[in-house]
C-alpha cells in the first residue's frame, strides 16, 4: 500500500475521510488533499470511509 490518492473529480468534500485518518494527513477544501503524505500508515481508513470511493491507497 502507499499513501492515499485523492480522485478530485469523484470528491464530494463531505469530510468523512479526515474524519476517519487517525494520522491526520487529509485536509479538507474544496475538495480533501493529502497533505503529509508521509505521515500516513497506510490504514485504509480513509478508503473504507469515503462514501463516493473517491480514494484509493
């Protein structure tokens, strides 16, 4: 697995995956950006969260 990789198009911004990142490397704007990319442990968190599957690992 390797850090999170956000679909900007597919984003909803609903929030759900920063919610779920227990490392906080997801910020959330207009859409959600991985901004510590290597402060992530690769969970899968934020996957199994997003409720439009607009992120992968």
């Amino acid at each position: 697995m390797a850090a999170p990789v956000v679909n900007a198009d597919e984003c909803t911004a609903c929030g759900a995956c920063v919610d779920a990142c227990p490392s906080g490397v997801l910020e959330l704007g207009d859409v959600a950006t991985v901004a510590n990319p290597d402060e992530c442990v690769e969970c899968g968190a934020c996957v199994e969260e997003c409720p439009v599957s607009a992120i992968t690992l």
